[in-house]
C-alpha cells in the first residue's frame, strides 16, 4: 500500500517544520533531489511561505492560479522543490529560490524574476556512452549528455530552465565563488583558496580561511543564493 503521509518525527533534520504537536505531514513525490534537499509543495505553503493553513486551500491555489516550479506549472502539493530550484506565483509576482540557512534548514529567498529560469547543479560524475558522448550526471537527479567531454566532476552547470539548456560551466577552482551544502559552515559563501584532494580551503566574509570537505563546496555564479 502506497503511504500520502510521513511521520514528522521521521522527516530530514533540514525540513524547517514543528515537529510536535502534529504528527503526520505530507509525503512528496519522489524526485531527483536527495530527500534531505527537497520539501514537498503543500509544506512550503503551509510552513515555509505561509500561503496556506491546511492541503484544502493550497490544493486549491495550484489549481486556480499559475505557480510555476522550474518554470512549468504545478498542480499537484505532493510535488518536491528542491535545492537551488525556483518558484514563480504569477498572480503576484513572487519568485524564490530553495537555498539552506546557516542553520542547515531548507528555506526560500526571494530572487529577482530574470532569475527564476535559471537554476544551477553540480556535476556529481561522468559516463562514457556510445558514439563518445558524455553523460553528466548532476545533483539534482538530472542527466545531460554532451558531444564533447570538456566538463570536470565538482564543476557546477548554469541551467536555462525549463529546457535544462547549459548555458554556462562554472569551474571548482581557485578564486571560485562557493556555497557550502554541508558541514558546520553549510549555508556560507565564500571563495575557494586551495583544494587539497578531498579537502578544501574556503575564504569566509571575514577573511578568515576554514577547511572542509570538496564534496560540501558547490561552486555558483551570479544567481543569487
């Protein structure tokens, strides 16, 4: 039997909701976002941006009003919007982006709207196809192939959405703008010093430089997270 629901208490520890008191919360669709980086639509209404009180009115709001996620429409709550993401309410022109807080809890900022059809993924691995092309397996589930093989694992896509067109590499290199996804500095910007195997040297708003994991650093571009 297929579940709709989950418990709360057995939710990611990055969902920003009330854990006590409730004790059911909706179960999303599966989607290419890890669970600990997605939240379904009906808890981003209700708990997040505060459109809705119950599924009654935010099932209602998707099917009267045009809420783009990624830049197609959305009519269902159990869909997922996950990191780096975008959602657009037409009807007041609201767009957001899905980042994490220093916190490491899931939230959305409000972005400018010539930045709600673009997205941006890292490049997780690589697979050799027939004919020489490349697969590029990204952080959100998606799988672009590519003619050439001119991309590097860690590297960070520009996406035009909703086509998935790349519009520009952004490398994991130093002087490279960053944003961390994990470990005790997860939500922070800075800029890559040095890499060192699987470690990095990131440089901190304030000047000071602090070590973590490669796998933590997504490099990004001008988009605002």
């Amino acid at each position: 039997m297929v579940k709709f629901h989950l418990k709360r208490i057995n939710t990611p520890r990055t969902w920003p909701i009330k854990r006590k008191g409730l004790t059911f919360i909706t179960r999303p669709f599966p989607s290419g976002h890890p669970a600990h980086h997605s939240l379904p639509i009906s808890t981003i209404f209700k708990e997040v941006i505060k459109l809705s009180t119950s599924n009654r009115e935010t099932r209602n709001i998707l099917l009267n009003t045009e809420v783009m996620l990624n830049q197609k429409r959305v009519r269902d709550l159990k869909n997922s919007m996950g990191l780096m993401d975008t959602l657009e309410l037409r009807k007041t022109g609201e767009c957001y982006r899905m980042v994490l807080s220093g916190k490491g809890k899931l939230m959305l900022i409000p972005i400018d709207k010539k930045e709600v059809d673009l997205t941006i993924s890292k490049i997780r691995d690589k697979k050799l196809l027939k004919g020489g092309k490349v697969q590029l397996n990204l952080s959100d589930g998606k799988n672009i192939i590519v003619k050439k093989d001119s991309y590097s694992t860690g590297d960070s896509l520009l996406l035009k959405l909703p086509t998935q067109e790349v519009q520009k590499t952004v490398n994991l290199t130093k002087g490279a703008s960053v944003y961390m996804v994990g470990g005790s500095h997860i939500g922070e910007k800075g800029i890559l010093e040095d890499i060192q195997g699987r470690r990095v040297f990131i440089k901190a708003g304030d000047g000071s430089v602090y070590e973590s994991m490669r796998s933590y650093a997504f490099a990004i571009d001008t988009i605002t997270v």
